[in-house]
C-alpha cells in the first residue's frame, strides 16, 4: 500500500509519496522511489505491483506513445492505450475478470504543465485540481490538504494513521503554466 499526495499553489506542484512496498502480507524492507519524474511531468501510482511496474515502463520507456504532459483528453488517450497494453501484457484475462490486477486498476497523480489531475480507477481523469491524494492513506492526506498542509506534511499524517504507509517521504516538484 502507498500513499502519495500533491499540492498545486500557484503553478507549483510538490507530490510526495511514502517509501513502503507492501501487499496483504509483506512490506518490503528498503524504501522504495514512488514518484517518477520526466520531461516536464511527474506520475504517482498506487495499484497492483504487476500494473505498476507495466504503466511505469510504458511512461519511462515508450514516452511517446504514452504522453503524460497533456491536459484531460490527452491523459484519457494515454490511458486507453495503457489499458491495451496491459491487455496484450495478458494481465487482463477475460475469464478471471473479478481481481484488480486483471482489470488493470490502479490511480494514479499527474502533475505536468498545465497542472494536477487524478487518474482514478475507472479511468477517470479529474482535474485540474489544486490537491488530491491517493493510496491506502488517502483520505487522512486529503484531509490534512484541505487544512493547507503541504503535500509532505499530508503523507507524514497519513503515515500516523495508516499501517500501510511508511513515515519515510519523499518530494518532487514542478512549475505549471499559469
């Protein structure tokens, strides 16, 4: 489980992310990087590691095919392609479709230039927005947004209520248009 939360004020993001790898029954000793960084965005994701690691690979390594810097509708079009991919990846199975895994369900933060959304499981895009978080901590972090914490000081208070997240955090930042 994760959490991972982001603050736009003014046209600078800040997302941070707790540094635990867990699942129903393990929590993986080292900390681990939950925000990866390209050009001219920032992504979060919190799902299935298989999922995870497949849309991290795809944003990394097929940049182009899978862009990240755009507004709303080009966002729902990367995540159209994302769900073909994962499809081909045969982590959807057409007879086992009840697990998350299969259904390629994760969330995920956006942060680029033209500012924050949400990728929520549906595949959704909400945005832009001034905060949001997501994981198994976020309704603490969004709570703690919505006071006017930072976004390292939300996931910090989600790690005080949450067992799933780690109180390890970690910070990127970028400036949006205005």
């Amino acid at each position: 489980m994760t959490t991972i939360a982001a603050r736009n004020d003014d046209g600078a993001i800040t997302m941070a992310a707790d540094s635990r790898l867990s699942g129903s029954d393990f929590a993986y000793a080292d900390p681990v990087h939950k925000i990866l960084h390209g050009d001219g965005w920032l992504l979060g994701l919190s799902g299935p590691l298989a999922v995870v690691q497949h849309v991290e690979r795809c944003a990394k390594v097929e940049a182009a095919r899978y862009p990240l810097s755009g507004s709303n509708h080009t966002l729902m079009d990367t995540l159209r392609a994302l769900h073909m991919m994962l499809r081909e990846a045969a982590l959807i199975r057409p007879e086992f479709e009840a697990t998350q895994t299969e259904e390629s369900h994760f969330n995920a933060l956006v942060a680029n230039r033209t500012g924050l959304y949400t990728i929520i499981e549906d595949r959704s895009v909400i945005g832009p927005q001034k905060f949001w978080a997501i994981g198994s901590g976020w309704r603490f972090a969004v709570g703690a947004l919505a006071s006017g914490a930072t976004a390292q000081r939300a996931v910090w208070v989600a790690g005080q209520l949450d067992h799933a997240t780690d109180l390890h955090v970690q910070t990127a930042s970028l400036h949006a248009i205005r």
